[in-house]
C-alpha cells in the first residue's frame, strides 16, 4: 500500500514538472516574440533638437524599434523588447528595454512632456537637451 502511494506521488510529480516546463515554454515563447508594443501615438515618429550639439541627430521612435541617429548620417538601430510606461499627470515616462543587432540588451529611458499642447522628449542622463516631435 505504501508502495502504491509512492508510486503515485512521482506520477503526480512528473506530471506537474511536465506542466510546469510548457508553461515556462509557453511563457518564454510570447516574452520573446516580436510583436508590436503598445505606445501612446504622442510619442511614436521622429524627433530632432534644436541644441546645436545634436544638430545632427534625431530619435525616431516606431512600435517596435528605436532608432538614435548619431551624426554623419549614421544611426544605431534596436528592437523593442519590452515597455514600462509611468504616467505623472500629463507627463509620461518610457523605459525601453531594447537590444542591438549584435544581441546586447539596452535600456533607454526618455520623459515625454506635455506642456501647453507642445510635446517634448527627453532622453535621461542628457542633460536638459530637449527634443521636439517633426510634424508630420
């Protein structure tokens, strides 16, 4: 009798470590899909700054790619991972959670204004270069 017990308690056991494994699988398989991300239409397009340091720069911002243009025209391109939005009143905070072409996993975090019905982004640890959505 304490034999069959035991026999179905690994049953159960293997059971349960078989759901568990296609759950994690199942999970993984959508946390790591290319799917589009929810973003506010506000921030999505391209952005420049007046700031003469970055006169040749932009930041375009698509629902699944970021892109940093750094001069001369050249840019560095990443997949949007995921997103964490923190909204404060009118305001909003993006954490991108990118990664490069070469697999590197990035994080970019800007704060979206809104001030006067003006929009602004900036990008966190910039300074107070402020940058200004092109109309489109």
């Amino acid at each position: 009798m304490r034999e069959e017990q035991l026999m179905k308690n690994r049953s159960r056991l293997r059971k349960l470590i078989l759901v568990i494994g296609w759950c994690v699988f199942i999970i993984n398989s959508f946390a790591c899909s290319d799917s589009k991300h929810e973003l506010d239409q506000d921030i999505i397009g391209e952005w420049v700054t007046t700031d003469l340091k970055y006169a040749d720069r932009f930041i375009e911002i698509r629902h699944d790619r970021l892109v940093l243009g750094t001069g001369d025209n050249d840019s560095n391109n990443y997949a949007i991972r995921s997103v964490e939005v923190i909204r404060q009143g009118k305001n909003r905070a993006y954490g991108f959670n990118c990664e490069t072409e070469g697999r590197v996993e990035v994080h970019i975090e800007v704060l979206l204004e809104t001030k006067d019905n003006v929009l602004s982004l900036m990008i966190k640890n910039q300074g107070q270069t402020i940058w200004h959505k092109v109309n489109e």
